[in-house]
C-alpha cells in the first residue's frame, strides 16, 4: 500500500505546466486511425498475365513448382481455373521442358514451361538446347525477384539473378523482362510470335515476382495485343524454277529429307513430288518426313544413292555436309567426298535465316550449287507445279523406268531387313530386333505414335513398320543430351491422349536413370504410354567409344566396362515404375514372355494408364 500511496502522491504533486500541457492535446475523434496491414487482395497481377496467356491457346503448362512463380501459380489454378493452361506436375524442371520438347513435336505448337528463377533455369538448360538444336518451338516462363529490396533474406537471395536469360540466351531465340503489365502483355504475345516463326525455337519470358503478386492498380490501363502467326517464308519463283530445270534433266536424281515435314500437309507433298520425279528418297528421321513402306523410300541405300546422284536436293538437312561425305574417326580423322565431279547440290532450308556462334549445331559449311533460305514445306507446291511444267512425255517415260527400279530395290530392302531381324530370335539378352519385330505385331492394327528416337535400337521400327502418318515418328533429342526420351515420350503422349492414339516408346535405361520421378508425372496425370525399356544395363555408345580408345592404345577392351555399364547392382525397372504408381512388368530376359507381357502392357495404356515392361536387350 505505501508503493501504491506514493505514486498518488507523486501524480497529484505535478508541476502545473505539465498538467498544461496535457489539457491541450488532440481530442481522440481527430487522430489518425490506427493502422493495420493489408494481407489480401482481390485481383493481383499475375491474374492478368495469366489472362494473357489464355490467348495463347496453351493446353497444359509443366512444371516442378517454385517460389519465384507462386503469385503465377496460384492465379493459374485458382483464377485460371487449371484449364487451359492445366498445370502439370513434374519432378525436376529438366522433364518438364524435355516434356513440352514432346508435346510440341505432336502439335505443332509450343506447351508452355515454368521454372523458378536461375535454379531452375539450370536445372532446365540441357531439354531447352535439345529443343533449340531440334528447331521445335518452346514457350518458357521464369520467375525471378528483380527488386533487392524485396528479397526475403537467405534463399530468395540464392534464387534471384540480374540477368535470369544469360543462362540459355545462346540457345533461346529471344528473351524479355518485362516491367510491367502492359510490358508482359506485349512480350508474351511477343515471344509466342517469334517461336512460331520458322525456324522454330524456344523462347524465354522472365516474370518478376513483385509484378506477380502485387495488386493491379485501380486506374490501370491493360490491353492484350492480338496474336497474328507469320507465315512461313516459300522460296523465290526464279530459284524455285532453277531447282525445277536441275531436278528434271537430272538422270539420278536424289531428294534427301531432314526437317523438311512440319504437318501432314508436308508429308504428303514430300510425296508428290517424289512420285513426280519417280525419284528416291532418304529419310533422315528427324521428323517423320516420308512413309517408311513407300516404294521410292531408299533410306537404306543411303550412301550408294548419294554416290550415284548427279542432282541432290536437301530439305531441311540439319548436315548436309555429313550427308555427302564420310568422316573416319581415327587416330588421324579424316574425310572424303562421296560425290559425282559433277554433281549439283541444292538446299531448301529455314536453317540459313537464323544461326548463333556459340553452340555449333550448325555443324560443317556445306558447299552447295544453289540455296534458298525459306521453309522447305511452304516451297514444295511451287517447286511441284514448276517440275511438271518441265516434264515432256519422254522424261516421263524415262522417271516411269526409274520408279520400277526403285520399287524393285525397295522391296529387297524390305525383305533383307525382315530376314536380318531373325537373327538371335530366341536370344537372351533379347534382341532388339525381336523387340521391334513382338511390338509391331501387336500395334500394327492401331492407331498408334512411335514417340521415341531408334538409333540405339538399330533403327528396326524405321526397318520392319509401315509408317506413313506424321504423327507416328517424331525423331530424336536434337541436342541428342541424355535425359530427353522419357520427358519427351511422355509430352507426345499427352499431346497424343486426346485423339485416342496408343503411345509407344522405346526407353534407353541411362536416358531414364537421369530422372525418373517422370513416371509419377504419368502416373499423376494418367498419361497412356506404353515404355518398352532396352534395358542393355550400359550406356552403351560410351561403352564403345571406351573400348575404341583402348584399342587405339594397345590396351585391350576387357576395362572398358568400369563407368559406362550400370550393374553391380542391376537395377529393376519395373520396382522403380511400380514404386511410382506405374504398372509395369520384369525384369524380362526370356523372348518368349515378351509378346505375352507386350499384349498385357497395352490393354492397361488402352484403359488410359501408363506401362512399362522392363526387357533386358541386347546392346544394339
């Protein structure tokens, strides 16, 4: 109480200036009103940019999620209403760009891809060059928090960056920061245009985060520009009619496909002007340019044809100079022209209206006679009606001679190829001859979709299947980095699901050891793909390139397997695949479980759910 007595005393003993002084002070209904922080908001600026990118015809966008987009994602799946774009979800960034790689090769148009701010972008890098070397367009969207004095301190630190597209400005096409709303509108329309520019390529859009998930200001004057695709350039009328002149004079003449079919109206162009002409054509397999069961398909006589050819017309060659030479790989490497003295070469490319210095896709010079720098599809009507202008009854007569010939040697390489994938039928390791061969059989009455390169397969799907639709191959990496055929065949599927096509892969095991969680990303968004492993338990090309240099040394191949095989453990595939959710059957080493194991695979990828058969192969 004698505490309490004391400090009344002491407030009763105050001066009279201080009470003063408090008589005057500001009446309570005059003050400010206490402040509080605004923690919601109605409408923030990543609702708009996903607006725009509704424009923008995206199905789905991939991606493994990230803070620096979490204002992107949020409007997406909330605002957005997860359609049109859905979100898909992957287990590392890598697969979810090698996965739109896919997707794009099967309709023709960018799938949308989200990464989180330079980490991602990393991680990312190697499906972006593969798409960029592939010439396939890529729409990619990077979150990055630009302002420093935003950053939460630590990681957001870690995960900001300046300059985000230096990372992969040397393989994107173009790249944009935009810096606000009407900015990112633009850039966004923007970047979607340029990738569907022939050549094709990724593009790049960095989303500021503060520009995400601030509020849209009240008075904000936004506006959405209207897309308008170019059309892919045709080559001159005097160059195409020069080409016309040198293909119908020409006693053996060559067409050798690269690129060169973009749509199915490529495909069937490639065609006629074969069939005008009755002349032979390779088929490079890096789209699915020319039916495989064709008559003038001479793809296996490559190196003869082009030997023999006075007049060669490349479309779309992504090497035309690897394509009229050979190379020895040797301790001294070397070259030699395959070419006729004589003989004229012609390119008909979108290649030569783009190139960068850095990566060296473009691979060797070629010397050619004449070029024409336009897109080898939107060329091909012209050149076709300038060739049949040209061809008098007696060049026909004469193309008609040469269109029996070229059936007669096509039906040789047909039945040689049948008898060669005999050979260790009953073999275990199975061969991949039979793997190709036990497929076939069953897929052959189907619509189906070979969504897999086959050069480690010994190419027997382009050797024993009947492909003649566009969409049934779509070659291979581009940049050819391991880590792309699981993502890719699964973004082709995708793309593939809505038509009811029955997906097929043939899944090299190091390619997919790079990142497996995409068989949860099939399972999760139930992607029908049927994943037939060569599982050779090596990667096996480096495997050869080892025992090359060993023998190069005098030292003997018994070494070679130490960092290029993967056993010791073996691993199981299909554990691996079930543990994700994925139904999936082996390991298989006996040939005769194969067909049985195939015809069960593809009644669980026909209910619309993945598979995957673990089949342990032969090298090659």
């Amino acid at each position: 109480m004698t505490g309490l007595v004391a400090g009344n005393a002491l407030a009763e003993a105050k001066p009279p200036g201080r009470a003063q002084s408090a008589s005057k002070r500001t009446p309570p209904e005059e003050r400010d009103p206490p402040s509080a922080e605004v923690l919601t908001v109605d409408r923030s600026g990543s609702d708009f940019m996903v607006d725009v990118l509704k424009t923008l015809d995206f199905e789905y966008i991939a991606s493994n999620p990230g803070s620096s987009f979490r204002g992107l994602q949020e409007s997406l799946i909330n605002y957005g209403g997860n359609v049109a774009p859905e979100f898909i979800t992957c287990c590392h960034e890598e697969s979810a760009a090698a996965l739109a790689h896919g997707y794009s090769k099967i309709e023709g148009k960018p799938m949308a891809v989200l990464v989180h701010s330079d980490v991602g972008l990393q991680h990312a890098s190697m499906a972006i060059f593969n798409a960029y070397c592939d010439r396939v367009p890529m729409y990619v969207i990077a979150g990055n928090t630009i302002d420093a004095t935003q950053r939460r301190p630590g990681v957001e630190w870690d995960h900001s960056v300046e300059d985000a597209a230096a990372l992969v400005r040397d393989f994107v096409k173009w790249d944009d920061l935009p810096v606000s709303l009407p900015h990112f509108a633009e850039s966004a329309v923007r970047a979607y245009k340029i990738a569907m520019t022939t050549p094709m390529m990724p593009v790049l859009i960095v989303a500021d985060a503060s520009l995400q998930e601030d509020p849209i200001a009240p008075d904000a004057k936004l506006h959405i520009p209207k897309l308008a695709v170019a059309m892919p350039p045709q080559g001159d009328s005097a160059s195409v009619a020069e080409v016309a002149k040198l293909l119908v004079a020409a006693e053996n003449p060559l067409i050798i496909a690269g690129r060169a079919a973009r749509t199915p109206a490529g495909l069937a162009r490639l065609i006629e002007l074969a069939e005008v002409l009755q002349a032979p054509v390779i088929d490079q397999g890096a789209r699915m340019n020319f039916p495989s069961r064709h008559p003038l398909n001479q793809t296996e006589a490559g190196r003869a044809l082009v030997s023999g050819a006075d007049v060669i017309l490349g479309l779309e060659l992504t090497d035309f100079w690897g394509t009229v030479h050979s190379f020895r790989d040797q301790l001294h490497r070397t070259s030699k022209s395959l070419l006729l003295k004589n003989a004229k070469l012609i390119s008909i490319s979108a290649g030569d209206l783009y190139v960068k210095g850095n990566y060296q896709d473009i691979q060797r010079y070629p010397e050619v006679d004449l070029t024409i720098a336009a897109d080898a599809e939107t060329t091909l009507p012209p050149l076709i009606e300038a060739v049949k202008s040209l061809i008098t009854n007696d060049r026909k007569r004469t193309f008609q001679d040469r269109g029996s010939k070229l059936a007669d040697d096509h039906q040789k390489a047909w039945d040689r190829a049948r008898s060669e994938a005999a050979y260790g039928w009953d073999s275990s390791p199975i061969s991949t001859a039979r793997v190709s061969s036990e497929l076939w059989a069953q897929i052959k009455s189907e619509d189906w979709s070979l969504v897999s390169s086959v050069n480690s397969a010994s190419r027997w799907p382009l050797r024993l299947w009947s492909f003649d639709k566009h969409y049934q191959y779509i070659g291979g990496a581009g940049g050819e980095g391991q880590g792309y055929g699981a993502p890719a065949s699964a973004g082709a599927a995708l793309a593939n699901r809505k038509h009811g096509r029955i997906s097929v892969s043939i899944q090299g095991d190091g390619d997919l050891m790079y990142a497996p969680g995409i068989l949860w990303t099939m399972a999760h968004h139930r992607i029908p793909l049927l994943s037939v492993m060569q599982n050779n338990r090596a990667y096996h090309q480096e495997l050869m390139h080892v025992q090359r240099m060993a023998c190069r040394h005098n030292r003997g191949i018994d070494r070679a397997t130490i960092g290029t095989t993967l056993q010791d453990p073996n691993i199981d595939y299909a554990k691996v695949a079930q543990g994700m959710g994925v139904y999936a059957e082996g390991p298989i080493t006996d040939p005769k479980d194969l067909g049985p194991a195939i015809s069960r695979a593809i009644a669980v990828v026909k209910r619309g759910e993945p598979a995957l058969l673990d089949v342990v192969t032969e090298p090659r």
